[in-house]
C-alpha cells in the first residue's frame, strides 16, 4: 500500500510539472496497428507516470485517412492525438496544433535528416517522428557463405562475393544466383517506392518533384534508374518472370521460399522473419545499395500529430514528448522501429537487431530523401507513377518515353 501511495504521490507530481491537470483524462489516440505495435507499452508507461489514460483506437490503414479527414473537416475533437503516415501530413498539416517547443536543436539533432522537413509545415512543426523505416539489402547467408559459390564467384567476376555495395555489383550478383530455378533477385512492379530509392540512388535532387514544386520525374535521374530497373528484368533477366504482379507481400514471399537470393525491402522485415520459413536462420542484412550518387532509400516515417480541437492539449502534447524521450521502446516492440538517432545507436549492436545498423546507414545517406509533401501523392502515384513503372517493365515504352509521358501527366494535373 505505501508504494501504490507514493507510485500516486509521484504521479501527481509529474502532471504539476508538466503543467497538466491532476483530474482523470484519457487522450484518444488514432492509429493503425502498426502504431499500436510500436506504442502500446509507450502509452503504458505513460499512463503509470502520469495518471493520464491512452486509449489507442485502432483502426485499418486507410481508416485513419478518412476518420481524421472527418473529423478535420467537421470541428469535431474525438482525437487527441494521430499517428499518420508521412504522405497525410499535408492533407492534415490545417487541423493539428504546433509542437514548436518540442523540437529543440537537440532534439532537431537527435533525428534523421531525412524526416525532419515533413514534420514542419507554415514556419512550425506538427509532427513528432515516431518510427521511420527504408529498404535495406537482405540476402541469404548460406549461398553467400559458401565456400564453392565464393571460388566461382571470384573466377567469374573477379572480386569476392559478399552482400554487394554498388549497381554493378548487385547486377553480377544478382547474374551469379540466376540458375537452377533461382532467381538472383526480384524487382517489384506493384509498389514505386524500391524504383523511387534507385532515382535517388541515381542522383535526383528528389523523388517526382524537385524542392521548388517543379516536375522533375523526366529529369535524367530518374530515367537512368528506371532504364536500369528494367534491365534487370528484361537485359539481364535476374527477377522472375511475372513482374507486373510482384508487390511486398510477394517479393517476400518469393525470398522466404528460397526462389530469390537476395531482396530489397523494408528493415523492420528482419524482426518479423517467419519462424516456418526453412531459412529464417541463413538471412543476413547490409545498408541499401549505392548507384552513382551513393546509399539512398525512400524512408518511411510516421509522425504523431495534436489534434488543433483536442480538449487535452496539455496532456496530448505531454503523450508526444514523452513518446519521442521513450522512442527506443519501439525496437523491443512487435514493430520493431524508432526514429531517434540515440534509439538507433542504442540498439544497433544488440543481437537480433542486425537490421537496425544497416537501416541507419541508409537513414543517414545524403541522398536518402523524403517523398514529395504534395496533397495528391496518392493520386499521382496510382494514376501515373504505378503506370509508367509497368509500361517500361512491359516494353511498352522506352524508359525516357515513359518518364517524358509521366511528367505530361502530373503537369496536366497541375492545371
């Protein structure tokens, strides 16, 4: 009884310190399930410092969009708090308060360089980062240590077989491990982010748009790395065959099964590997490849948002800082992701978590470059990003044809 007194007492003390009201309040906040992975024992401990509720009301991807885009819409205050996708933010930046005196220079040092510009919006910040993600490099371990691969690796190409660095090197790896009904790799048709990672790879200043708003999707960067995704399909032939229906969901499926050798894909798959899969304990990880401008990936961060209506505003921002100073519980998470470079670095040595140096390498390169905060991504990666991409993957047009009709397409939408 004497703990749970001064387990109150401090309570108490921390909410006057904070400024917040001692009275029973509970913060609704809205996420899907990955932010309820990543928060849950975030909003516990919160909860057991403060006394202030958390209900994590979660909901499917697409229902945070349209349940924060009523409730913006209509006035309504339900939400104290949203953890959102990075591509919502401009959609939602004239319904969530400002969290200007939370981003400190230290804590402005303590992110990914990569996340920071879709957290401000009108001279303020809005968002707090709460995880952040890329593709990396995974590639199976017995096929790359074996000692009859690594002699004829070596006599074929002339240099050692290890997890490849370079355009090249993932090209003559990716030619070693095509054979005997293996692929070498795979090269995703559905989804844009992994050729989006080579155009910066290549060397654009940004993905589709430049930082001005212009149209660069024709630039030549973007036409490099798309002539080069498509060779690897249809030049080099490294990738099976049905392409044009690969998404995430069968990309992994294709390595986990043993059919690809190596995949590009998202880090915090090394957390999640399949137990029943027969090489769960042969996978290994290194940073995303370099092409000609160096390491790039498309980072894919979630930010947490106040809700300009919440009636708690003392109470949700408290939620914020004190996820964003707890953020390495996300890597002990089901999640398995943070967004601090301290997180990163506190974590990346651990076993079990080979992935999270090799994610932070990828965080850290120059050339890793946020999406374009542009209100319509959605629409113009479906409508014309999706389609150029299938339309060079399928010979239908040239990779500077497809670029050029891309860019006549998102300007025609402009208008």
């Amino acid at each position: 009884m004497r703990k749970l007194a001064l387990l109150g007492l401090f309570s108490v003390f921390v909410l006057v310190s904070a400024g917040l009201s001692a009275q029973a309040v509970t913060l609704n906040v809205l996420l899907e399930g990955g932010g309820v992975l990543e928060q849950k024992a975030i909003a516990q401990k919160f909860e057991a410092a403060t006394g202030v509720k958390v209900n994590l009301i979660e909901v499917p991807y697409q229902s945070v969009y349209d349940k924060l885009s009523a409730e913006i819409a209509s006035g309504g205050s339900s939400y104290d708090v949203a953890t959102i996708d990075v591509v919502w933010i401009p959609a939602f930046q004239s319904g969530v308060a400002p969290l200007d005196d939370l981003f400190t220079p230290a804590v402005q040092a303590n992110i990914f360089p990569s996340l920071l510009p879709a957290a401000q919006s009108g001279g303020h910040w809005i968002g707090m980062p709460t995880w952040a993600n890329s593709e990396i490099l995974f590639y199976r371990t017995d096929l790359f240590g074996d000692a009859k691969n690594k002699a004829a690796f070596k006599k074929a190409y002339g240099y050692e077989l290890a997890a490849p660095k370079t355009w090249k090197q993932y090209v003559d790896t990716a030619k070693f491990f095509t054979k005997n009904g293996m692929y070498g790799t795979d090269v995703v048709g559905v989804n844009p982010e992994e050729y989006e990672a080579f155009v910066l790879q290549a060397g654009s200043p940004g993905v589709i748009f430049d930082a001005q708003g212009n149209v660069i999707i024709d630039n030549k960067a973007h036409a490099d790395a798309l002539a080069y995704y498509v060779d690897l399909f249809r030049k080099h032939k490294v990738t099976p065959p049905s392409v044009l229906d690969i998404d995430w969901g069968a990309a992994q499926k294709l390595f986990y099964d043993g059919k690809t050798a190596m995949m590009l894909f998202w880090g915090h798959a090394y957390h999640q590997i399949p137990k029943d899969s027969p090489y769960a304990k042969k996978i290994g990880v290194a940073p995303m490849i370099a092409g000609p401008a160096g390491i790039a990936g498309i980072p894919g961060p979630w930010y947490n948002v106040l809700l300009k209506n919440s009636k708690h505003q003392a109470e949700a921002k408290a939620f914020i800082k004190f996820a964003y100073e707890n953020n390495a519980m996300g890597f002990d998470s089901d999640l398995g992701l943070a967004a601090t470079k301290s997180a990163f670095a506190e974590y990346q040595n651990k076993p079990g978590y080979e992935y999270v140096s090799a994610l932070m390498t990828t965080l850290n390169a120059p050339q890793t470059i946020g999406r374009p905060m542009v209100g319509n991504l959605q629409q113009i990666t479906t409508e014309v990003v999706v389609p150029m991409l299938q339309d060079a993957l399928s010979g239908k047009k040239t990779p500077a044809e497809a670029t050029k009709w891309a860019a006549a397409q998102i300007k025609a939408m402009q208008q």
